[in-house]
C-alpha cells in the first residue's frame, strides 16, 4: 500500500493538471481574448470555431437583430419601407457614432435603415426601436423574443444599438445564426447589409465593413466596437455559387477584424475540396455553449498604453501608406489559424493585399431627411440637407473660437465618426455598467501667462495648476483678458 502512495499521488497531481489545461483552453484569454467562428451560410455547417459559444459583448453587431426586426415588421405589413418616423429627444441624445438630427426630424424607416448599417448611427437605431416596438424597452422585448425563436441561446439584448448596457451579450455562435436566418428569411432586403457608402447632404461615408469592395465577393454584414468588447465584425462573401459567414469578436484593431475575416474567408473558400480530411464539427446550431463571464477588454483597448483613440471606423484608410501600417500588427505578422488539415492550407491573403487599395469605386447611396421623394422633390430635398449643413458650420466654428479655446483637448479614445460634430458633449453619456470608452472630465487649460485668466472647464472642476494639459491637448495662445471656458470632453462609447 506504502509502495503505491507515490503511484497515485502522480495520477492525482497529473489529473488536476489535465484539469486545469483544459480549463485554460476553454475559457478566453484576458489578454489576447478572442472567438472565431466560420460556417455554411446554407448548411450551418461549422468549418472553424475558436472560443465560439464564448459569451461576448455585442456591440454595434446588434444593429443585425434591429433590421431584422424591423424588416421581418416590413414584410408582415405592420409598416413599410417608406414609413415616416419621428428623432425623439431620447434618438437624439445617443452617442456617436450617430447622424446628430434634432429632435423632431423625420426620416423614412428606408433611410433609417440605410444610415444604421453603413454608418452605424446609434440614433437611427433608436428611432426605427421605438417605430417599432413604441419604445426602446419594448422594442428589446421583441428582440429578445426573436433570438429565443432562432435558437440565439446566448444572447440577450437591452438596447437597439450595442451601446455598453448591463445584460447585453451574445456570442460568435448566436451571430452565426442570425446572419443565417437574415439571409434565409429577408433575402428581398439583403442589399442593407451591404451598401457601400451612402451621401448625406455633401457628406459621404463609407462602410465602417472594410471588406465590402476589397475581398472578392464580400456581400455583408455589420461591425462593431465598444472597449469592453474589442472589435468584432460578422462579414459573409460569396464565391462560385457559395456563400460563407465569418465571425470575429476581440479583434485588436478596425484592420484587424477585416484581415483575420478575409484569412477565415479564403481558407473556407480554398479548402472546398479538402472537406473530407477534417473531423465534421457539425452544425451552428450544435455548438455547445459555454456558461461563463463576457470577457472585458477595455484596458486592452482603451487604456493608457493606446496609441491610437479607438473607434470603430479606425483604420480607414490603410491604403495613405501602402498598406505597411496595421499588416503586421493586425495579423501578428504570419500569424496562422489552426485547421485539422495542417500543412494543407493555402497561402494567406496579407493585409497589405487586402487593405491597401481603395474599395472599388461605387455611386454612394443617397439618404436624406423627410418623406420619400423621387425626380426633381428628391433633388431638392437633397439640396436642403446639404444647405443646412453649410449652414451650421459657421455657427461651428464661431462657437469653437468663443468657447472652445482648447479645441485639441478631446478624450483618447474618442469617435472620430466622420461629420459626427453635431453631438455635443454628453458628461452623463457614459453608460451604467463602467465600461464607457474614455475619459469623462475634462482637462483644464494649460496655464497661460502672467497676465492672462485661466480658463475654467466647470464651476467645480479641478484646478489647472493641479492638472495642466499635455503636450497634444495644449490650448491655442489666449487673448489677454479673455477669459473662457473649455470643453467638456466628450465619453467615447464607440459602437
């Protein structure tokens, strides 16, 4: 008995390293967290899972289940496409990215829907919830109902548009499946998923989905960002006849989510033909989801060690400099997915083939404000939003000179949502949870000289000798005497 002691203390000790190995693999890492899910758009078949029944923050891929309800209400005939919808005070005060209408504008659910894909307005998702479902709360209870249908077991919704909210969660497996059901059961609304860019006024803005006209075949969806859940882009393409959905969630970067969708793209597209040689690992629907905490990236993200303010519209244009920023980082250089038929895999796409030209040239899809209009009435109503643009940016710019003396003072991590000036600083925007994207005080002025008041953030804000501004957020040389307030930073939620 004495003899066989050590013989099971190792069984013992090499039991629980087993365990806990396992345990390693199953659960994300917190550092470098992040799922991978690739599948049959028609089959559900699973050609690749990595930490996919992972719950995870959904962010802006959310938008996915607002236009499918909203859709799914279009063609049950509870409204259509050209019904008029009204920007409430609660639409209007969302955080960027969104279209920055005033209360009491109206838009057709057509260009509501236009605007939250392609540019992932946050306000024009509320504004189609609560055209919906009457408000914001009923239209999540209708959101949630829908996954419950479709099999979405992991998945929980509190808002329309990802913003970060205590309870809102899904996870790669549950995003397979909607984009799935988007496609099986709206195929007469699928070109929402995949507009190109869309021109408001004389403001353009492109897909924040950098594969929709670089990757050959790219035919959808949605991206997202919030710091707590990296970057996440669900993305489908079509090749010979076939279509695959990719997911990727975590991604450190804009560039990053695109590059690893194309790499999980090619790979399912080249290896057709090698189906046989690897284990089947079923259907979607069959994964088995895994009964753990969302992991939070938002020092990963949005802390003091980015370089970059993080948004998700980053990276825009990786073609200014040939593709070099981002290739390597954003694929840790020849970085590989592991495949069952290892040392069959075709070579990578690179990021700087995929990223460094432009997309392919395309007319930007009109939206405007107001009713529908076709001929010379659309014509003029495009005319009108792009006057009310020019002008506002005179009242903008008197308004930067006279209180915003400390016009580089903005948070880190701030959206940079191209034309997004409308959405004035909101201290009180950062959500519930803790999980808002940025700094919320403001930073006092840098100290002028002798001579000169200093400029004072708020009645109670800190004092500015306490904490002058850094090198990047100095205040332009002040007038004398000319005492003025500075901005209020504005929280970064980037969805």
């Amino acid at each position: 008995m004495h003899a066989l002691r050590p013989l099971l203390r190792k069984s013992l000790f090499n039991l629980v390293a087993a365990t806990l190995a396992c345990a390693a693999l199953l659960a994300p890492r917190a550092a470098d967290a992040e799922a991978l899910l690739l599948i049959e758009a028609d089959s559900g078949k699973v050609l690749q899972a990595e930490n996919a029944t992972i719950p995870w923050y959904p962010a802006s891929v959310t938008k996915i289940m607002t236009a499918y309800v909203t859709l799914k209400a279009v063609k049950d005939g509870r409204l259509t496409l050209d019904t008029l919808l009204t920007v409430s005070p609660t639409a209007a005060s969302q955080s960027p990215s969104k279209m920055g209408f005033r209360p009491g504008t109206q838009v057709t659910v057509d260009n509501a829907l236009k605007m939250m894909m392609v540019k992932s307005a946050n306000d024009m998702a509320v504004v189609l919830a609560e055209g919906v479902g009457g408000s914001v709360d009923g239209f999540s209870a209708v959101m949630n109902d829908t996954a419950r249908k479709l099999g979405m077991t992991q998945t929980s919704y509190v808002n329309p548009n990802g913003l970060p909210a205590e309870g809102q969660v899904t996870s790669a497996r549950d995003l397979g499946i909607l984009a799935r059901s988007f496609l099986r059961d709206l195929p007469e609304y699928e070109y929402f998923v995949h507009i190109p860019a869309i021109r408001f006024g004389k403001r353009v803005t492109g897909n924040f989905n950098k594969l929709i006209g670089r990757y050959p075949g790219a035919d959808g969806f949605k991206t997202g960002f919030i710091c707590a859940s990296g970057y996440n882009l669900v993305a489908s393409a079509t090749r010979n006849g076939r279509r695959l959905i990719a997911v990727v969630l975590g991604a450190n970067s804009g560039t990053a989510r695109a590059v690893k969708a194309a790499q999980l793209l090619e790979r399912g597209f080249a290896q057709d033909n090698l189906t046989w040689l690897r284990p089947s690992l079923g259907t979607v629907d069959n994964l088995v989801p895994v009964d753990a905490t969302p992991p939070n990236l938002r020092d990963e993200m949005c802390g003091p060690n980015r370089k970059r303010p993080a948004s998700d519209d980053d990276d825009a244009l990786i073609a200014a400099n040939g593709g070099a920023t981002g290739s390597a980082s954003a694929t840790g250089g020849a970085a590989q997915f592991t495949f069952f038929t290892a040392g069959l895999q075709p070579p990578l796409m690179k990021a700087s083939e995929l990223m460094a030209s432009a997309p392919a040239a395309t007319e930007p899809v009109q939206v405007y404000t107001g009713p529908t209009r076709t001929g010379t009435a659309l014509i003029a109503a495009v005319a009108a939003d792009a006057d009310q643009q020019a002008a506002s940016k005179p009242r903008g710019k008197k308004s930067r000179v006279a209180k915003k003396p400390d016009a580089a003072d903005k948070p880190k991590d701030s959206n940079k949502d191209a034309g997004t000036k409308t959405a004035a600083a909101k201290p009180d925007a950062k959500q519930a949870d803790g999980r808002g994207d940025g700094k919320t005080a403001a930073k006092p002025a840098a100290a002028k000289p002798a001579g000169a008041k200093h400029a004072a953030a708020k009645p109670d804000a800190a004092k500015p000798a306490e904490r002058p501004a850094s090198g990047d957020q100095a205040a332009k040389p002040a007038k004398p005497k000319a005492a003025k307030p500075a901005a209020a930073a504005k929280p970064a939620n980037n969805s």
